[in-house]
C-alpha cells in the first residue's frame, strides 16, 4: 500500500494487525516509519519504543529509532548505540551499518528503512 501511495489504507491496515494481536512488533515498526517520515514525531517514537518493547532485538526498529533521535537530539551520541545494537542483532542489515558508518564518520545524515 505504502509503495502505492495509499499511506491511510496502510495506516488502516496496520493498526487492524495490532488490534489483531498487539504483540507483533512489525506494525508498530512501520507505523513509526510512517509517522516518522510524516513530521509525528512523538508518536513515531511511541510506536518505536512500543515494537522494541515487544522484540527488543527488532533492528529494524532499533535503526528507526536512531534515526528519529539523529532527527531530533542534538549530537549523535543518542542514535549510536541504536545503531550498534541493530548492527550486532542482524549483520545482514545494510541499512544500519550505512548509519553507523555516517554516526561515526561525523555526517548526520541518516536514514529510515521497512
């Protein structure tokens, strides 16, 4: 849907999953790329917080995090480790290895992923 352009049907969707079952991570992780990606900020991060509170080794979630907090706080000391811990919990996830490479290269450019 999200590939479409129809962010409220995915929207929709999303939320049904959690409604479905509240314990799965990977809506409450797209749900605060979306949100991410639409300036809420605080509810990106909810929805975030709530994914890592379900599978604390969500990368996904972990990179996303990191990437909101690189958005949001002053330095990059705060979306480091995030980036460290999804690097460590799936090595094959090239999207936060790109951030961390950033974080520790001095650049604050980084970015979100699905």
């Amino acid at each position: 849907m999200d590939r479409m352009g129809d962010r409220a049907s995915e929207r929709e969707a999303l939320a049904k999953s959690i409604q479905l079952d509240p314990n799965l991570a990977l809506p409450q992780n797209q749900l605060g790329l979306l949100d991410l990606q639409d300036g809420k900020l605080a509810d990106a991060e909810a929805h975030l917080k709530k994914a890592l509170s379900i599978d604390p080794q969500y990368a996904e979630a972990q990179n996303n995090l990191g990437v909101l907090y690189g958005q949001t706080r002053a330095g990059m000391e705060t979306p480091r480790p995030l980036f460290r811990q999804a690097v460590e919990n799936n090595p094959q996830y090239g999207q936060a290895f790109m951030n961390l490479g950033l974080i520790l290269a001095g650049q604050e450019t980084v970015r979100g992923s699905r």
